[in-house]
C-alpha cells in the first residue's frame, strides 16, 4: 500500500514542478503590463492570482496568456491538494506499519516510506548497514579502507533522504551520549 501511495506522490510532485516551470515560462513570454504586474509576487501569490484570473473573450495575446496561465495555475493547485492528500496517507500508513519509525527524529513519511519499501516485507533480510545500502543499490567504495573504517555509500540522489535520515540519528546518538 505504501509503495502505490508513494508512487502516486511522487507523480504528481513531478507534475506540480513542471505546471510551475511551465506558469513561469509563460510568464516570462506574457506581454509587457501582463509581465510586470505578476514577475514581483512570489510562488504562492502568483499562484493564487494567476488561477483567479479572468480572460474573457480569447480574442487577443492578453486573453489567451491570462487562460493559460490561470489553466496551469489552478492545475498547480488540484496537485498540490493531491499531494497534501497523499502525505496524509503516507503518513498514517507508516505509523501503522512502524510507529517508532515514523516517531523518530528527521524522519517524516516520504523517508519512513522509502526505508519500509527498500525493507520490503522481508526486514530480517537487512542483517547490517552495508546490507541496506546494497539493498538500496549504493555503489561500493572504490579504495577500501581497513575493515574497521569501511562504511557504505548511501549517496545516490534517490537515497540522499535515507542518508540524511541516518546522519542525524547518528548525531543525535552521539549528542545523548554526551548528556
């Protein structure tokens, strides 16, 4: 359940950053007083009043830039509750399946989330640190260190939040210990 949920997120923050990518693209091709009017707002004030903009007749290259943009900005909006919807989930979905995960600190639902798919129904199989980072498909260090110091590499761009996660339980581990 949590990995189609998460699927379905991640999807629609694609989307949600290409509408945004697309409203600015407009914008910047937007006539003069159009331009001018709406460059200085920031994301969310833009949002809000692009999608309450009102065309009219499409009848000129104002028009039909105000229902394109308004077009792409109520989109950015259905996406962004979309979003909220999902996070929602996830995050009582994961602190069904493992509450001291989801109550641990630095770890929100989309890094709870990743850590019980990369799991996967089977946890018992990750025995160690270097048994999840080759789970999560990190690549191995190219010099090797001695036994003592070899730590796997958790660096791929789809596990930075994973790697972050673990850092600062590691760090707060070392803070408790110094109280």
């Amino acid at each position: 359940m949590i990995r189609q949920i998460k699927v379905a997120k991640d999807v629609a923050v694609k989307a949600r950053t290409s509408a945004m990518i697309s409203l600015k693209q407009v914008l910047v091709n937007a006539p003069d007083d159009l331009r001018q009017e709406l460059q200085p707002l920031t994301k969310m004030a833009l949002i809000h009043r692009c999608a309450a903009l009102r065309p009219g007749k499409v009848t000129s290259i104002i028009a039909s830039t105000k229902h394109t943009l308004r077009s792409i900005a109520r989109r950015w909006e259905v996406l962004d509750a979309e979003i909220s919807e999902h996070e929602k989930l996830l995050a009582e979905l994961t602190s069904q399946v493992a509450p001291d995960l989801a109550k641990a600190f630095a770890v929100g639902p989309d890094t709870a989330s990743e850590m019980l798919i990369v799991a996967g129904d089977n946890p018992e199989r990750i025995r160690s640190e270097a048994a999840f980072a080759r789970l999560c498909g990190a690549p191995t260090q190219s010099r090797r260190p001695p036994a003592s110091k070899r730590r796997p590499l958790l660096n791929r761009p789809d596990f930075r939040s994973v790697l972050q996660a673990r850092m600062e339980l590691d760090e707060q581990e070392v803070f408790a210990g110094d109280a």
